[in-house]
C-alpha cells in the first residue's frame, strides 16, 4: 500500500505539538499515561504464557471461569489497563482471543485482522501494548482453516479474487510461495509459514519492538489454533 503524502502530512500536522503519549490514551482509555505499574505487576512472559496455555485447556473442556465475575473485573480496571499479554489473531469469528485463552477484561491487547496480517495500523497498535503498556508476551495467533490464507493461496495461483482481499493477501503471499512446493497438505504448511513469518516480522521489522525483544523484556511466539479441537498449539 502507498500512502498519500498530502493526507499524511496532514495527519501528521493535525497532531503536532500534542504529546506522544497523550495522543495514544485519547483514542486507547485514560490509563496510557497514568498506569500504576506499582499497584498492578506485571506478569512476567513465561506465567502468562502459562495462563495461556491453561485458559485454553479450560475452553477445550467447557470450562469457563474468566467471566464469572465480570463486574467486579470490569471495576478493576476501569482505571487503567495492564494486559499481560498483546494477541495478534485472525478476525475470524471462531477465534476470539479472550474466549479461547478464558481471559477476562484487561488482561490481554487484542489486535485483529484478516490472515493476522501486519500492516501499518496492527504494527503501531501491537508496539502501543508492548511500548506503553508493558505488556511482555506478544502471540501471533493463526488458525486452521483460514480463508485469508486460502485467498492469498489463490492469487499466488493465479485465481482471481475479490479486489478487496489483495489488500490482506498481498501480506501473506510470501509465506504461500515459501511452502508451495512442500510435501503435505498446502493450506496448513502456508497457515504455520504466516504464523511463523508473523513472529519473525514482529521480533525484527519494528524497532521499539525489536529493542524490547533485545532487552529481554518481550517474548514473541505463534500459535495454532484448531477450530474443532478448540486446542492452540504454541511455537516450540
Ligand atoms: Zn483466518
């Protein structure tokens, strides 16, 4: 994608002179510049990742107990916002990231587009939740299934689709070409390929986020989610 320069440097006039950091807890709650850290530690990325893993065991069976006290949670936080983890997940409606990991409000940064794709708006909003908000476990969330993916699968093949999906399957098309010669089923291995390239992007192409990353201070990892089984498996 091209963005206009004209509209861009509108844009970028139309916030001049307004603070960083207030201009990101405008749009994104109160709590942005005003986060007490103190009173609400941080979950260090291997216990979320953990909590993760164990939200998801409770979806599998049936077991829900995120949402069992919603207003007290909703209470909780109404202040300010300390996810211990940012999602990047597929818009798909069968993967909706609180209900699969069985996390209430304020616990986890979701960001959601068609395929997972990074674009501009994903990549500033994903740094948002690692830069300011603290969170330090980032998770490229894929899915089996995956239309976005079977979209961009079609154009690499030279099957027309719908001028709108370019838009997401431009963003996936490398990982289509990396696995279209492999053994095995070619929706799954490209499904895995963008979720990995999805982590690989995001631990390098973004340099607050690559920075962290070098800090010790943000673990990356993908995950695979199955629509029957309801399980995700994670990245080793
Ligand atoms: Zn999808």
């Amino acid at each position: 994608m091209t963005s206009n320069p004209r509209t861009r440097r509108r844009f970028v006039a139309g916030l001049a002179g307004v603070p960083a950091a207030w201009a990101a807890s405008r749009w994104l709650g109160p709590a942005a510049g005003a986060t007490d850290y103190s009173s609400t530690p941080i979950v260090p990325a291997d216990q979320g990742l953990q909590r993760l893993i164990e939200g998801n065991k409770r979806f599998v069976s049936g077991n829900l107990t995120a949402l069992q006290n919603r207003t007290a949670d909703r209470a909780a936080v109404a202040g300010g916002q300390s996810p211990f983890a940012v999602i990047l997940s597929c818009s798909d409606s069968r993967v909706p990231p609180e209900l699969v990991f069985d996390q209430t409000v304020g616990q986890l940064f979701v960001v959601r587009t068609a395929g997972q794709v990074i674009d501009e708006a994903a990549r500033g909003s994903i740094t948002y939740g690692v830069d300011v908000l603290k969170a330090p476990l980032l998770v490229v969330l894929g899915h089996s299934g995956c239309g976005a993916v079977e979209a961009a699968i079609a154009a690499v093949q030279g099957t027309p689709i719908p001028g709108y999906a370019y838009r997401f399957a431009e963003g996936i098309g490398p990982a289509v070409q990396q696995v279209v010669d492999k053994p095995g089923d070619l929706l799954e291995n490209a499904i895995r390929a963008n979720i990995e390239r999805g982590v690989a992007q995001l631990r390098t192409a973004e340099p607050d986020l690559a920075a962290a990353v070098g800090k010790g201070a943000l673990t990356v990892t993908g995950g695979f989610y199955d629509l029957a089984s309801g399980e995700v498996s994670f990245l080793s």
